[in-house]
C-alpha cells in the first residue's frame, strides 16, 4: 500500500486519522440548530451527544430527506373537479 506519512497506511490506526476534538451537538437541539452548527463549521455531519455518550450521528443528507419528505406529506392534493 503506498506511504502516508511515511507510515504504511494499512499499519496506521482510526486514531492516526480521526478529528481529535469533533463538533458535537446534544441529543435535544433542533434540526435546523444542527443544521445552523454544520454550515457555520463547514461540515456534513455532526455527533449527537447525551451526556458524554454517543447516542448517534446526524448528517446533512438526513435532515434534506426529513424535510423534503414532510414537504410531501403536507402538500395539497391535486385539486379534484366535481361535477
């Protein structure tokens, strides 16, 4: 495998690549205010944290889906003629 680093990569661990310090919100913020914290960092996806616990892992694709899905199930129904 090629050398990163000088360190062949399949000898480097998650931790030699992982963010140290990662931006995390609590289980309890609002979607927007966890999409608000991922444009304001420039990043796709945050923990989500109970605690010291991590209870899960939000990205920008979920919250999208989450909207555009409520986004048709609150549209109107074609208009139907009666006659």
């Amino acid at each position: 495998m090629p050398e990163a680093g000088g360190r062949s990569q399949h000898k480097q661990q998650v931790k030699d690549w992982m963010t140290p310090s990662p931006v995390t919100v609590p289980w309890n913020v609002s979607a927007l205010e966890a999409y608000q914290q991922m444009k304001e960092q420039a990043i796709r996806r945050l923990p989500v944290m109970d605690g010291d616990l991590l209870v899960g892992i939000i990205t920008e694709s979920d919250i999208f889906r989450r909207v555009v899905e409520a986004g048709e199930q609150e549209a109107d129904p074609a208009p139907q003629v009666s006659r």
